[in-house]
C-alpha cells in the first residue's frame, strides 16, 4: 500500500515534517510517498497545493495525508478544500493552549524556524564556527569548549558536535584519542585539565572497522585488529580516568547529542 | 505572566520540542520556562516528570504545559495524572490516521530520530563529511557536488551547508568569492563547469561587516568600505553568470537550506 504525505506550511515545514515523520514511523507497513512543501504563503501557492494534494489522492486511489502548519485561517480553509485528510497543527492545539494559558495566540508565520532573537542567533552562528575550528584536534585550545568529546578516530565526534552547535548553541569540541595516547594510557594535559568537560563516545570495533575501510580501503588503520586494539584501549582509558562514555554503533546524532547534553545537565533551548 | 512548558518523550525529545517551540511562538506575551525530559521510558521516571510537573504548576500558581511524545499508553496515563494540561502527540494525530489508512499502528519507540535505515544514515554521515572538506575552498573539486553556494566570505555558506549535509543527506559544497575573482569578474573555471549546481547566497553589507568585526576587528577584511564593494561586486557576478542568489540578512539557516532545495527542486527527506 503506498500513500502520499505532503508537509506543507507558510514556513519552512520543518515542524510539519518532523511531527509527520514521528507519525508515520508509527505505520511501518504503509509506504509513503513524501512532499514538501515550504513557504506556502499566498492564494496562488496554496492553489497548486491542493492540485497536487488532489492529483496524488486519484493516484493512490486514496486520501492523501497532509500535515499543515499553516499560520493564516483563510489560507488554511482553502487547503481544507482539498481531498487531503488534513492534520493540522495550529487548528488542533492552539485552542486547548489558549486555555490553559488564559490568552489568545498572536498568529504569526515563520517564527519557529526563523531568526526570533539576533543575540541567540549570532550566540548560535559562534557556536557552529567553535566547533569547525575545535574538531578533530585543530585546536587543542579547550578553555572555551562547553564539551569536549573523546574517541577513537570515526567513533561519531564530528557529526555529533556539528549537531550540538548548531542545534543547541553549544560550543563543542571533539579530540581523537591518537595511538600514541593510548600507548601512553593517560590522556594528554590539555584535556586532563578539562577532564569536567570531557564526554567519551565508544563503537563496535567491526563497525569502525567498515567505517574506516571505506576512508581508507586496506589501510591499518581500517584494518579489524588495529580497530579492536584502540577501541579496547580508550575504553580502558575512558574508564581508568571516571569519563562518562556512550556507545555510538546504533546511535543516531540526535540520540548522542541528546544523551550527552543530559549527562552533563545542559538546559539548552534548542534552534 | 510565566509559565513552563515541558517536552517529554521516551526518545531524544526533539520532536516534543519542535511541536511545541512552533506553538509557544503565537504567544509572544507569555514567558516560557522550558524544561527538556528525553529518555523518559521506564516509571520511575515518568514519577520524577510529573513530580517536576507538579512543583513546577505549584510554583507558577498555574498548571505546566506539557508537550508529550511517549509511545507508550500506560507510561502516558501516568505522565497524564499529573496536575499539567497534556498535549499529546500520539493521542491526538494517532486515531485520525488510523482512520484515514486503514490501519493500526505498531507502537515502537524513538523510531523518529533513531537510526531507522542504515544505508540512509551513511549516506547522511557521509555528506556531512563531503561538507566539512569542500568548506570555504578547502577543496574546489565540484565533481560530487549535489550544490554549490557561492559568495563572499563570511555571508552564511557554511553553516547552511552544515544543515543541508545532517539533514537532508545533501553533498553540500560552498567557495567564497575572494577579492581575486571579484576583480577578474568572471567565475573561476572550476566553478562555471557547475554552472547548473551553484546557488549564491548575498548578505547587507553592513551586517556583513558587523560579522566580520567581530573576526577580525578593524581589518581592512571587515572594513564597511570593504565589503559593500565585496557584496556589489559578487551581485554583479552572479547576475551576469545568471545565477540565482537568496539574500541571508534576515533568514534563518533553517529558511536558506529550504529556498535552496526548493530552487534546485531537491525533494530530500529530512533527517
């Protein structure tokens, strides 16, 4: 059975996607054909919406399922107008939020994914610049980090600081615990001395194993022992040294990043 | 008037936050204290969210509000006797589209920021990676380029490509237009060969030099006199070379990749 979604808002339709996709995954069996369909602003746009919501109904031989976060009331209604089952975010939780609040929402487009506030915007721009220049050992220079994340070479640290920084404005950093780290079984004074900021991240020594082969096919340091010898031994460290560590191997960014702001009881707000 | 808000889920929470963020933003006169609860998926500490819950509508002299995405019916009974007012993800959108396709969902957990599909997250770790060696000029061969932003430095390219990478799996490139190629005016050639891939990104010139000033503080670089002939020379340019440019000034990172994939008519899945 194959059915069509359309994520559509007067926005970005990020929150339409991300609320359609924490939905969907709840159907495994039906097979989605996904649409999106940002900045929807205007009589014209919301016009050939409803054509493609319509085409894709005949099509599927079924209602097409439409998330919407459209702001505007009259843009909305014209939508509705369409053969699509419509899921709409504002229309079903902003009358149970006006009354538990006691005031009436100010419509407004575009706020949740737009720059609401200068300050934490360039606070976050900062934070994605900090972690460019602190990742993978390019600066060793940690006094400004929030966080330093600590492992083997393709654990996870990159992605997961990138994601950190942009999404939470958190100055991450990252450092590759080296061979010549692990020989020396204590970590090097520059993270010693931020041992409070430290957050190991571990894997499975085959999964790096294919990891790295696809970096640098053949190589040692691809090599499944030479995996096995550093994952082993910067546990041993991690562990030696009262780091905290996560496993990464069926982790995504999200769920790491989560898990690490957590454990060191980091409030942020998240962009 | 303060209030709080929480997110809670028994995944990342990140789809609790999102929901939520859009709905708190129509009320610009209430302040939200806001309060993150991921991994919530045992009793025990469904039992310390609805004490938190509690002391926190105890405090406030008025009830939280809880955005709530846990999967699982009895955990959210218990989340539900709390003093809050609920708004439920999965109670709410669940049944209509159960409705509308016919089937029952299969409850399972965190799939919306999990690693459902291992070939789509390497291919998304693996963009990332494209992104961080084909930023600011470090590498300038195009070939597997999915996009390129083109413009001056300092404008927005490599944050916005950092986004496209993590979330749409998308082998974003960037090259900043350098005083150099301004004066030439004219594209380096291993730009024009992409012609088709390259989008530029614009900025004002006096924001652009705030940004600047705060890099490199009176340097010639951030000078206003030096980036207005920056910015008009690199919109000469790319008018020429035909090339569209979205203005970044006032849009969020999150508002540039979507205009971007809209204008390249890239229908990614959002990670």
């Amino acid at each position: 059975m194959k059915r069509t979604v359309f994520f559509i808002s007067d926005g970005t339709a990020i929150t339409a996607e991300t609320l359609g996709h924490s939905l969907i995954t709840q159907f495994p069996g039906v097979e989605f054909d996904q649409v999106r369909m940002p900045f929807v602003d205007d009589l014209e746009k919301c016009g050939a919406a409803v054509k493609a919501i319509n085409q894709a109904s005949q099509r599927d031989g079924a209602p097409a399922i439409v998330f919407n976060t459209i702001v505007d009331e009259s843009l909305c209604s014209v939508i509705n107008a369409s053969e699509g089952v419509m899921l709409d975010l504002f229309a079903t939780f902003l009358s149970p939020m006006e009354q538990a609040l006691g005031v009436a929402h100010e419509p407004t487009v575009g706020r949740a994914h737009g720059v609401a506030n200068l300050d934490r915007y360039e606070h976050r721009m900062e934070a994605t610049n900090y972690a460019m220049n602190h990742d993978d050992g390019v600066s060793v220079d940690f006094r400004d980090a929030d966080l330093v994340l600590v492992g083997v070479s393709r654990c996870g640290k990159t992605p997961t600081c990138l994601y950190m920084a942009l999404h939470f404005g958190v100055r991450a950093a990252n450092y590759p615990l080296t061979p010549e780290d692990l020989d020396e079984m204590r970590l090097p004074s520059f993270l010693r001395r931020y041992r409070h900021k430290l957050v190991g991240l571990s894997i499975d020594p085959e999964r790096l194993s294919q990891i790295r082969q696809t970096r640098k096919p053949d190589s040692r340091y691809a090599s499944p022992r030479q995996c096995r010898m550093e994952v082993d031994a910067a546990a041993n460290l991690l562990r030696m040294e009262g780091i905290t560590t996560f496993e990464t191997t069926h982790a995504s960014i999200e769920e790491i990043a989560s898990r690490v702001l957590l454990q060191l009881g980091m409030q942020r707000e998240m962009f």
